[in-house]
C-alpha cells in the first residue's frame, strides 16, 4: 500500500494511528473479558496479570495505551480520551471482580472495592511498563501475587 492511499483511506497519520488504537482496543477487551469466566475472582485477576506479563502469542510485550497514555496524552487530547477511556473500563472490570471476590469471601469487605481496584489497577499499569524491560518475568509474577494478596487483607 503506498502511503497515499494511506492517506486516502485514513486521513492523515494521526487518524491512521488512533484507528490501530481502537483496533488494539478491541483485542485488548476480547482477551480481557475471559478474566471473567473464573467462578473465583483471584483467578479472573491472576488471569489479567498473566496476560499483561506475559501478553499474546505474536505480540510484542507492553501495552499500546500506556505507551500512548505516557508519549501523548498531555498534549493530544485524542490520545488522552481514548487512554482514560480505556483505564477507566480495566479499572471498572477489576472492581467488579474485586466485588465478587468479597462477596464470596475471597477478598477483605472492610475496604472499598473501587479503591481496592485503583490500587490493584496502578499495579497493572507499571507491570505493563516493566514487561518492556529487562525485569525477569518471575518477578513480575511475584508482583502480581503480592497485588492479588493485598487484597485478601
């Protein structure tokens, strides 16, 4: 495809890029809404931290939408929406398995689950930036279990 067809089809180079996010996206939720099949809710999220460590055959390791979040949101206002858009359903999705996880017994009740989640959700994020380094996948790993063992507390 030569790069005025590009152009042709998607606009222009930003428009290109926000349509491999939404697609990215849309890959991201696909995997993401298997977390919920577990009847236990630690297994949904040791699930979720699974795949953010250790991703999806032929995918690189790391996550589109913080990169995006951390390179463009400040000062792209596209870039911003589509990443809080896209923190906001993740977060929304661990409280809601953090909910089921107090609610059978899994989870400490005396804290509140959306902060719970917030917390849990913060983890997520930097074990998607560490992925991308060095860090051995055992430690992150333990990183995971130490999140998840917040939570029985």
């Amino acid at each position: 495809m030569h790069r005025r067809s590009l152009y042709d089809t998607f606009g222009d180079k930003h428009q290109l890029f926000l349509q491999a996010v939404d697609v990215y996206r849309s890959f991201v939720k696909r995997n993401l809404d298997q977390v919920r099949k577990p009847e236990s809710a630690k297994q949904g999220l040791r699930l979720m931290s699974d795949f953010i460590i250790d991703g999806a055959e032929g995918f690189p390791p790391g996550c589109l939408v913080v990169n995006m979040a951390a390179e463009l949101a400040l000062r792209d206002p596209d870039a911003e929406m589509k990443a809080a858009e896209s923190f906001e359903r993740m977060e929304n999705l661990i409280t809601e398995l953090i909910r089921k996880g107090q609610e059978n017994g899994e989870f400490v009740t005396s804290r509140d689950a959306g902060e719970l989640a917030a917390h849990f959700h913060s983890t997520m994020l930097g074990l998607r930036v560490l992925v991308r380094t060095s860090a051995s996948k055992e430690k992150l790993h333990r990183i995971a279990e130490n999140a998840i063992a917040v939570l029985e507390r």
